[in-house]
C-alpha cells in the first residue's frame, strides 16, 4: 500500500513537472543517458527547457526528479516585490566606466541598450547618472548643467529614460563640492565644474529640481565636499532627507555615499549606505571590499541594504575599459563569478559599471542569472553571515524562501590564493535530514547529501547553491559578529569613539570577536532572533575574553536584566553561563554595560533543555 502510495504521489508531481513546462513554454525536456556527468538536471541557459540526466538518477526516481526540476525552472522567474522599495536596486551608474566623460548621448544610448538587450527585463532599471553633469550653481542659486556635455539640460534625459520605461538616478555631494572636482574621474583630471555644485546651502532647490521639475527617482550623495567643510555625517543626511520628504515623493530612493558604514543612524534616514571606499576593477578591491561586509548582516532589513559599491563585472583581465588607470587590471572569470554572487548573497544594490552597450555575452549571462539574482532580490531582506571560516575560507549562509525554513543559499567563498577543500556540515547551517543541492551558476543539481559534503573551490573563487533540506534545526551558536551592535559605526576607530565592533582576535571561533561593548547602556549587543526550538530550561553560554575583573547584563525580551560577573581571563575565552526558561519561539538577547567596560565576547551557545532532577537525586541531596 506504500509502495502505491509513493507512486502516485511521483505521478503528481510529474504532472506538475509537466503543467510547469507548459507554463513556461519549454520547448522540451530532455531524458539522457551521461555516465560521465556529475549532474542529475541543468536548465538551459534561456531557462526554456531542460535536461535529465538518467545516469544518475536511481529506480524510480525518474518523475520525482524531473518534478524538482520543473520546480527550479519556476524559480528561474522573480516573483514581484510587495513594496518598490524594498528589495535592493538594480541598474547602472556611469562613474566606473566613464568617469566625469559623460554626455547626454551616452547616458541616452545605455537606457536603449539596457531596454533592448535584456538587462530591464531582468531587472536592472535605473540608469543613474554619476559625477560630471553640472556646472556650478548660479548666481540665484539655480543648479547649471554641463554645457558640453548637456547641452540641452537634463529634462530631455530623464524623459527619454522614462520614455524607456526606465527610471533615472542622479548624484549630488553633501558639501558645496563634488569628489570629482577635487580628485578628477578620468582622464581629464580635476572637473572644476563640480565646484560649487554640492547639495550644501541648497538642499530645497535642487531637491525641488531634481525630484519635482526634473523627475529624478533616485540619488547618490557623496561626501567629498562634506569632508572639506568638516559637516557631521548624520545632521547633514538627514537634513537631505528631509528636503527630499519635502517634494513630496515618496518613491525616491537615497544613497548615503561616505565610503565606510556611517551608523547604524542610517538606516532611518536612506534606502542604502556604502560601506567601503571606491571599487576598483582588480581583485585585491574585490576582496577587501567583501571583508568589509562579512560581519554587517545584522544592518540589513528589507528596503535597507549595505552598498558595496559598483560591479566591475565586464571588466576582464585584457578587456578592462575604465578610465582610472594600470590599477584596474581586469578579473578572471572565477573572480568575476565570485564578485557578484556576493554581492548578490550579501543583499549590495547591483549597479553595473561596465559599459552595457558592449557588455560581453558570458557576463551577460552571469549578471542576467536568475538564481542568482534570487539571493538578493527577494522580500526577505537577508544579508549572508558567516556560518564557518578556515583562514581565508569562509562558508555564508542564509534562508531562501522564508525565515528559519529548510531551504538556504549557501556560498563556499576561498578569497586565498591557493585551492581549499570545504567540509561543509550541515548541522553548521542549521540543516537536518536528507539535503537536495542546486548549483546556481551551473544551474545544475549537484544531488544530495547528509551531515557532511566536501566540495574543492579554486583560489579567488566562490561556489553558489540553494540547500533544500528534509529539516531546519534549532541554531546552538550565535556569533558576537552576526549581533545588532546599537552604536555600531566606522566613520572613528571604535576604541577612540567608544564603540562596540566585530574584530580579528586570535581564539575566538571564526577568528573574530566583540570589542569596545560598554560604557552606556546604548553601546550594546543584541541577538535580535534568537529562534527556541526546543523550550525549556536553557543554558545560555557565552564566550568571553576579559584582560581584567569585569561584568555586563544580560537581558532576554527586555526582562529584567541579569548581572554577569566575569573574573580576568588571562588572554584566553572562557565560558560564563545563565540558566532561564525559553518558550519555542524568537527572543531578543541583549548583553549591555551602562557604566563600564564589558568583556570581548565571541559567541553565544545556546545550550541543552535542563531537565530537573528525578526524586531520588532530591532526596539524596
């Protein structure tokens, strides 16, 4: 009767399989014989069909695993966002490739090769028009644009973008200058047209100009002039904003542009914050850029997202086009790979730099990739953590289709310079049971595994795949790096502004520790989601490091708070632990000092149901 059973559930879903081929106009799908192939299925690169690999698939599993697979080509279309503003943005910016050597023609034909070769449809839609377009303000005060450049103002521009079906972004700084008239953008050198074009002493006009007469959806505000004047960062983003929320649009999206995360202030006042300095077109740029960005996950939230500033993806190794000089030697199609899945899978908005007109067909194909594009552009609004790291290895997870489900995306990212072997268990990324993976690049399932997989990544290189595990495990570890830190910032070193922040410290599990917590009670650490499985009495364990006698609170759900008193650990991390009862469900953990100094703390485990002891036990105590 069980054997029944299962057949007839692997006929229904070979008919879904089937009803989905149709739904997506599949030409066919193919059933093949490939003894040498490690693959049970790929979808084709158009996502209009795809092919079953008999050879590796065992008796009976024929409609089961052409039914997996019809549901992967249903995912290779992003269902809409519920609000406009809350996934990250997609589109291209004009500095990286172009500089201040920008025109009305060149912005004009991206926006027609971007509505015509593909990149609308998959999403990229703003053509944003970076540094180089004005020419100072006048005498009454009114923004001038560039007369070469712009000959004819801006409005023909923006309209032909809308025209389009397009939306348009535009750029300012937050000081009476711009950064391209103090370090040039190309060849040309310093652009003194920038000079006096900031947003400063004008936020209502040009606000009024861009977003009201002109149309403009979208602005990034740099800091270069901000600098110069010496303007604090949060007072003058927010009056910004302000003068934005003033033209009355609600749609328009804000970039804070200070080239190192601001605060966690910023989040009230923009749609998204770049987190480093500028991108460069080579490797070493790429990976200090990702380092930067590993340990900001608790700062991401839909329509919210930590920038890690423009893709150089198009720009290959002997096929470079930028105009910021030798720096920019180019990226290998590994490098390439690894640069915009992470930028995927850590939710950074996607602003291609390349120049789209020509952009090459494999790159194309890369930045186009649906399953890719899903690990960023979903309501869920997740930026990745950092589940393990060996050295320069590091393994980044988070979830798919819904908060602590069995489906996660998973990156194995090696930013050494030698090949590294991953042992990835599962129980480290919270999966139990029988667990089907999917390599989104390949586009391909790579099969399935349990408790453990090891998977060889080449050096600067990373390897994509979508987890769908039998079960989703209760989380025990909690890094220190992956909490809410309230005075979070890198605009001042954290010791001098008395700030908490993650840091390399040797010992703590993923090389990286809490430092700097205390001394207010705002200057905290808070596990925001902490999800109980398994309520109860619970231990809760927490790693410190503490060079003296020190102390902090813990406080779960914003009960009282409970002191932990921590004797000098002699360099080392030692374990000081509570024990409270934790219904099922999401707590809120937060550890504070309000007066002094709190130990570095490395993680917090989150112990075994505490059972009381039997009768016989009371009795003989």
């Amino acid at each position: 009767m069980v054997q029944k059973i299962l057949q007839h559930k692997t006929r229904i879903l070979f008919a879904v399989f089937v009803a989905g081929c149709a739904a997506h106009g599949l030409a066919e799908v193919k059933f093949a014989e490939c003894p040498k192939c490690d693959r049970r299925f790929r979808i084709a690169a158009d996502g209009r069909s795809v092919t079953v690999n008999l050879s590796r698939i065992g008796p009976g599993e024929k409609e089961a695993v052409a039914a997996r697979a019809a549901a992967y080509l249903a995912r290779a279309t992003l269902p809409p966002a519920s609000d406009p503003k809350a996934r990250p943005l997609m589109g291209w910016s004009s500095w990286n490739t172009f500089g201040i050597g920008i025109s009305e023609a060149i912005i004009l034909e991206t926006a027609r090769a971007m509505a015509t070769n593909g990149l609308a449809a998959a999403g990229y839609r703003y053509v944003n028009i970076d540094d180089g377009f004005f020419n100072g303000h006048g005498a009454d005060g009114r923004l001038r644009f560039h007369p070469t450049r712009f000959p004819n103002g801006m409005k023909p521009v923006v309209d032909g973008i809308h025209a389009l079906g397009l939306k348009a972004g535009i750029y300012s700084d937050a000081g009476a200058d711009t950064c391209g008239s103090m370090w040039g953008g190309g060849p040309g050198g310093k652009d003194l047209a920038g000079i006096g074009a900031g947003l400063y002493g004008h936020d209502a006009e040009d606000c009024a100009l861009h977003f009201g007469e002109l149309g403009f959806d979208f602005i990034k505000v740099d800091f270069c002039g901000g600098k110069k004047l010496h303007l604090d960062e949060r007072t003058r983003y927010t009056e910004i904003a302000s003068a934005i929320r003033a033209t009355g649009r609600t749609d328009v999206r804000f970039n804070i542009c200070r080239w190192a995360f601001p605060g966690t202030w910023a989040a009230e006042v923009a749609e998204s914050w770049r987190t480093t300095g500028d991108i460069r077109a080579n490797w070493k740029s790429v990976r200090q850029i990702v380092g930067e960005n590993l340990y900001l996950s608790a700062y991401a939230k839909p329509g919210h997202f930590n920038d890690m500033d423009m893709l150089e993806v198009g720009h290959r190794v002997g096929q470079v086009k930028t105009t910021f000089g030798k720096s920019d030697s180019g990226l290998t199609a590994d490098e390439e790979a690894a640069h915009f899945g992470l930028w995927c899978l850590l939710s950074s908005p996607l602003l291609l730099g390349c120049d789209v007109r020509t952009i090459p067909a494999d790159t194309f194909a890369l930045v186009t990739n649906p399953y890719l594009l899903a690990m960023g552009q979903n309501d869920l609004g997740l930026q990745a953590y950092v589940a393990v790291r060996e050295g320069d290895a590091y393994v980044l997870v988070k979830d798919a289709d819904r908060k602590f489900g069995p489906s996660r995306y998973v990156a194995l990212y090696n930013a050494g310079d030698a090949a590294h072997e991953f042992a990835v268990h599962a129980e480290q990324l919270d999966l139990g049971g029988r667990i089907e993976a999917f390599d989104l690049v390949d586009r391909s399932d790579v099969g399935a595994f349990r408790d453990v997989v090891h998977v060889t990544v080449a050096p600067h290189a990373a390897r994509f795949f979508r987890f769908d595990a039998a079960t989703r495990l209760e989380r025990t570890v909690y890094e220190a790096e992956t909490a809410f830190l309230t005075d979070y910032q890198e605009l001042s070193p954290a010791e001098k502004a008395g700030t908490a922040a993650p840091a390399e410290q040797k010992g703590a599990s993923g090389g990286v520790a809490v430092r700097f917590l205390g001394g207010r009670a705002s200057n905290d650490l808070v596990w925001r989601e902490v999800n109980v499985i398994r309520g109860g009495r619970r231990r809760l364990e927490f790693r410190v490091n503490s060079p003296d006698d020190r102390f902090f609170f813990v406080q779960v759900d914003g009960d009282v708070p409970r002191k932990v008193a921590v004797a000098a650990t002699g360099g080392a991390f030692r374990t000081v632990s509570i024990a409270l009862d934790l219904v099922p469900g999401l707590h809120a953990i937060r550890l504070f000092n309000p007066s002094a100094w709190a130990p570095d703390v490395d993680a917090l485990v989150l112990g075994e149901v505490e059972r009381p002891p039997s009768l016989v036990s009371q009795i003989m105590l």
